[in-house]
C-alpha cells in the first residue's frame, strides 16, 4: 500500500519539503537523502554569498577575465538568461546590488546598473566584457533544486512526488495529480498540477522587493500572482516577472505557460 513520507530540510534561506509516495518506506529513506545531499550541492554551486564559490567570483571579476564553471552554475545561469529574453527584460539575475538595496532598505537612490557579462555559448565559462553587474539567483535558484531533485527522485525510483521551497514554489513529478490551494488574502483556490511547477511572487512577506529594471519604483500589477510552468525555474522567473507586467504582457504570458493567477478584489483569478 502506498503511503506518503515527508522530509524537510533547511537550505537557501527556505525550508525544501519533499512529499514521496511510495510502498517501500526504506527506498523513500535513501531518495531523501540523496535528494537532500543533491540540493546542497546545487545552494553551494550558486550562492553568491559563499566566498570563493563561482557566483562570488563571477561578482569579483575584472574586464576582459573568464571564469569556467560547473554544470549547475551554468546552467542556471543559461535559465536565467532564457527568462530574460522570454519577459522582455523584466526578470534579470544581473541586478544583485540593485535587489540588495530594495530588500535591505537602504535610503537614497538605488546603484546604477552598469557593466556587461556574457555567457559563453560553446562552453560553461562566463566573460566579463565591463564589471559593474552582479549575479543574484536568489530568483531562479530554488526552482532550479527542485527541477534537478524532481528528476533525481524519478530516477531513483519514487513513482511520484511532490517537492516544495519554502511556500514559494512546488513541483509535482510523477504518474499522479496533486492538488494545491493558492492562497490570497480572503480566499482560496484549489489547482491540480502534474509533472509541472507552480511558482507565487508576492509583497504580502518581503514587502515591495522586486526590482523592476526599467523604473526605479515598481508598480506591481497584484499583491500576488501564480504561474505554472513545466519547470519550476521558468514558474519562479515567470512569477517574478509577472509583478511587473501589464495587463498586455500578461496576456502573451499566459499563452507561455500552464497557467497564470492573480489575487483581486474579486478573488482569485486567472489572466
């Protein structure tokens, strides 16, 4: 009889919950484990607080200098490229020290965003054309986990499951639907997911902390909004994006994705 085993686990500044359906409790056991062991490996691969690490490095370059990198920081950083060109600008991992000023408070006018890096496109190196930006996947980098450990517990095994950071972002995998409560002020709304994400940007906890490259002041199109994506490092970048967009952006990114929600004064409602 099949049962359901969750785990916890505290890494990239959020709590990841794994929720694994199976049988045979002592195989979820070792999934666990290994799956746990895999997103610690992926949060040193891309924090850019951990000094020495390659993200650390890639905000202490110098012009003309190439840093090689590992496959996880590489190709996050391709992810978070694609969700630029795909949102016209509105997601960029480049704006480390402009995210650093809005989440910390800091009074007076927020840095420049100056500098230019290019991802090599034939190998996992990165090159600094002019310092001056910053990487931060703080906004790509917990979906990221969780689509390498989605596929991690696939293949060892587990017929299906469902995998969370923190109440951001789930990723369901597997033979089965699960079915998840979106959550605004006053009401919910019940949303079936399979083999797909489901991402939520809001400023219900963190306040207005999303910076829009285009303003210095952003304009949230809702207090909350929900995307569905097929993997959980677009439905991150897609749902921070959608913060920013107008109501005609919004339409061209529901035709993208699996689903696109906001929080209203009617209610929950999809775009």
């Amino acid at each position: 009889m099949y049962s359901l085993n969750k785990y916890t686990h505290e890494a990239m500044k959020t709590s990841f919950t794994l929720r694994l359906k199976s049988a045979d409790r002592q195989l979820c056991n070792s999934v666990a484990q290994a799956t746990i062991s895999l997103i610690d490996e992926i949060e040193q691969a891309l924090s850019k607080y951990r000094e020495g690490g390659e993200v650390w490095q890639i905000n202490q370059m110098k012009a003309g200098e190439t840093l090689f990198l590992n496959d996880f920081c590489y190709e996050c950083l391709q992810l978070g490229l694609e969700a630029y060109v795909e949102t016209e600008g509105l997601f960029d991992i480049t704006l480390g020290r402009q995210i650093e000023h809005t989440k910390s408070s800091a009074q007076g006018p927020a840095p420049e965003a100056t500098g230019q890096l290019m991802i090599d496109p034939d190998r996992p190196a990165i090159h600094c054309i002019e310092p001056g930006r910053e990487i931060d996947l703080g906004g790509i980098g917990k979906g990221f986990a969780l689509d390498q450990a989605g596929k991690l517990v696939l293949e060892l095994g587990i017929e299906s499951a469902i995998l969370s950071a923190g109440a951001s972002t789930q990723l369901a995998v597997g033979k089965d639907a699960w079915e998840i409560q979106l959550q605004g002020e006053e009401q919910t709304k019940a949303v079936s997911i399979k083999n797909q994400a489901l991402s939520a940007s809001g400023t219900a906890i963190q306040g207005s902390h999303i910076v829009s490259p285009n303003q210095d002041s952003a304009e949230y199109a809702s207090n909350r909004v929900w995307v569905i994506d097929e993997t959980a490092a677009m439905a991150d970048a897609y749902s921070t994006a959608a913060l920013l967009m107008n109501p005609e952006q919004l339409q061209i990114l529901k035709t993208k994705v699996g689903g696109v929600f906001q929080n209203t004064d009617d209610g929950i409602l999809p775009i």
